[in-house]
C-alpha cells in the first residue's frame, strides 16, 4: 500500500507543483492556453506556498489544491474558494483527489470559513462527481460561459456550507 501525506506546500514544490500542472493541463479543466516556454513561475504574488495542500506519495509530490478568497471584499471573508486542483496522472484513481478536496475543506474550517465554493466546467463530469460525492451541491450554471475545442461549455459553480 502506498503511503499517503497532505501537507502545506513549501517553496521547493515549485518545480515539482508546475511540472504537474503542465502535464494535466486539458480543456476538460482549463480555459487558458495550453502553457508555452517560457513557463511561469507556479507560485506567484497572488498564491504562495501557503495557499496550497499537496499530496505526496511515498514522498513524491503527485498533486495539489489552491485554496482562497473568492474576492477581496470584507464582506464575503468567510468563503473560501478552490482555486486550483490537479492530480498527476500516475496517481489518479488511489484517492489522492478525494483526500485533497477533504483536506481543503478541513483547512477551510480552520480559517474559520463558513462556505467553501468553486468552478468547474459543466464537461468536467468526474469532477463534479468527485465533488458531489465530497457535498458540494450546484449553486448555479453560467451557460455556454467558454467556447472550447469548438464548443460552447457551462461554467458549474457548487458549494457547501463548513
């Protein structure tokens, strides 16, 4: 059995973290242009080390999940946002999803967020079923909000209450 950690990212996951996200990158998930040379640092000004959950097997980083504001307004502090999420693929199907999303709720509760929210592309359907499985509910659709490989996607947003 393969051993299981999810921890706060450090600074030097940032390689392993960019990687990651490159090799996932799909229109199932994103709406930004497939990334080019020269990549982009994976941290940034905006989410840091501590803005992400990652998942390590047997040591080696395998995934991650950005956690943050939805907005910058006082008003709406108690919401946390995923903001990012990928599994690599040697790793899918042992869990390592799951225990990010739970992990992210869990860190969310220890903010003191009350709500935990997201978007997911309405084609995404084992997100979104990863996602019900772990209570988020549908809070609204944006229909045809992205135009992918030549057709028009939904923009799902779900939610659930801490």
């Amino acid at each position: 059995m393969q051993d299981m950690l999810i921890r706060t990212a450090l600074p030097d996951d940032e390689e392993a973290l960019g990687r990651i996200d490159r090799d996932t990158w799909s229109t199932l998930h994103a709406v930004q242009p497939a990334p080019q040379l020269p990549y982009p640092p994976f941290f940034s000004e905006r989410f840091g080390p501590h803005d992400h959950l990652v998942a390590e097997l047997n040591g080696v980083v395998v995934g991650y999940i950005r956690l943050g504001y939805p907005t910058s307004v006082l008003a709406n502090a108690h919401v946390r946002q995923i903001l990012g999420f990928a599994v690599a693929d040697e790793a899918r199907g042992k869990g390592v999803g799951r225990r990010l999303v739970r992990a992210a709720v869990e860190e969310a509760r220890r903010q003191g967020a009350r709500r935990i929210t997201l978007r997911v592309l309405g084609h995404n359907i084992p997100a979104r079923t990863l996602y019900a499985s772990e209570g988020f509910v549908i809070e609204g659709v944006l229909p045809g909000e992205f135009f992918l490989d030549g057709v028009y996607v939904d923009d799902v947003l779900m939610g659930r209450v801490l």
